[in-house]
C-alpha cells in the first residue's frame, strides 16, 4: 500500500479524500491539524453591549458570500 501525501493536497483535495477514505485516521488527523492552524477572527466577547447586533452581522455576512474558512 503505497503513502498518501496529505500535505500535496489541497484543503478541497484533503477534504474529499477524508470523506471518500473515511477510515484512513491519518486523513482526519491532517484534516482536523489544518483547521488548528487556521487563524480564527473573534467577532466578539460575551461581555460586549453590542455581542448581539454583531453576531447577528457576521451570521449574515457569512450567509451573504456563502465562504466558509473552516474547510468544511
């Protein structure tokens, strides 16, 4: 059985790779180290006047472009 170099592939490639060989347990550890290593944005803290209004802005936003920066 030959190698699978996770780190050649894209995060789509890897993303479709996990769910097509779902019990190749390498594939999920290099799946779930690339979303460690993204940098996550905080939108806000639970203590801020405005947690609601923002929250509610970045749920829309994030509808709005229809991205999402977790892999998934």
């Amino acid at each position: 059985m030959s190698q699978v170099n996770y780190a050649a592939m894209s995060d789509e490639e890897l993303k479709q790779y996990f769910l097509k060989h779902r019990e190749d347990k390498m594939a999920l550890r290099a799946y779930l180290d690339r979303l460690g290593d993204r940098p996550r944005e905080i939108i806000t803290s639970v203590d801020d006047p405005d947690f609601e209004a923002k929250m509610q802005t970045a749920i829309l936003r994030k509808m709005h472009t229809g991205t999402n920066n977790d892999l998934t």
